[in-house]
C-alpha cells in the first residue's frame, strides 16, 4: 500500500538538499519525502508528482527561501 502523503521539498539559494535531512527523518515513515536538488553543489535532481490511479493522496511542497 502507498502513503497517503506526498512530500516533495526544494531548498532556498546557496543550500543543497540535507537542510532536510532532520524533519525527512522524523516524517519519512509516515510520508513519501523527497528532495529537489537546485544543483548549487552537485548534480540538480527534481522529483516528480507521483501519479495515482485514485486522487486520494495529498501531495505537499515545503519550500526554503529561495534568496
């Protein structure tokens, strides 16, 4: 069975993804939590919505400033 919740994060200006890494620990259970990289200091990643065949997941963005 897939979590009900989708997390996808992207971190602000000048960070690269482990700004998340705390609150990914604390959630990850719960979630499916995934982390954009801007590629400010390696390769950039950006996750993709997962595609449901029921609309019952609710899908959140956490963002940081991005400067």
């Amino acid at each position: 069975m897939s979590k009900k919740v989708q997390i996808i994060a992207y971190h602000g200006w000048g960070f690269d993804p482990s700004i998340w890494h705390p609150l990914r620990k604390e959630i990850e259970p719960y979630t499916e939590f995934e982390c954009a990289n801007r590629g400010y200091f390696s390769n950039s990643f950006e996750p993709v919505w997962r595609k449901d065949s029921k609309s019952d997941t609710e899908k959140y963005l956490f963002v940081h400033s991005y400067g």
